[in-house]
C-alpha cells in the first residue's frame, strides 16, 4: 500500500468516527480554546478537569438558583409538568 491510500483510509476512518461522536469534536475545541486562554500552564488533562468542575458548580448554582426563584422547583420540572 502507498501512503496516499493510508493516509486517504486514515482520513476516512477519522471522519466516520466524528460522524457517529460529534460531541468530541466539541469537546476538543472547548479544550483548546480553554488552553489559548491559560496558556501551556497546565496539561490537557488539567485544563479538561477544571472545565468539568466549573460546569458542575455551574449547573449546580443554577439549579439552586432556579429553586429559588420558582418555588423550590427546577425549570426542567416545571416544563416536564405542563
């Protein structure tokens, strides 16, 4: 096999994997943007940790939040019972 076919078979496999799990692709982007802005302070694997403790404080203060404001019931629960 030449390396044309390899690399054109490599880029067929990587684009079917994007197809069936786009949220990855997200993910890595949301990485990188999140590293542009801390610089190379930390690693990937720093920088993927502090995004998912962030967007778990921050769901949980909104959830507080929307319990607060509509009688000790989320949005979400709110919706689900209309």
């Amino acid at each position: 096999m030449d390396s044309n076919n390899i690399t054109h078979k490599s880029d067929m496999l990587a684009n079917s994997i994007h197809e069936m799990f786009p949220e990855q692709s997200h993910e890595d982007n949301t990485v990188l943007r999140a590293r542009g802005i801390l610089g190379d302070k930390y690693t990937t694997e720093e920088v993927k940790s502090m995004l998912a403790s962030y967007e778990y404080l921050i769901n949980v203060w909104l959830e507080e939040y929307e319990r607060k404001i509509f009688d000790k019931k989320t949005l979400k629960e709110l919706l689900r019972n209309l």
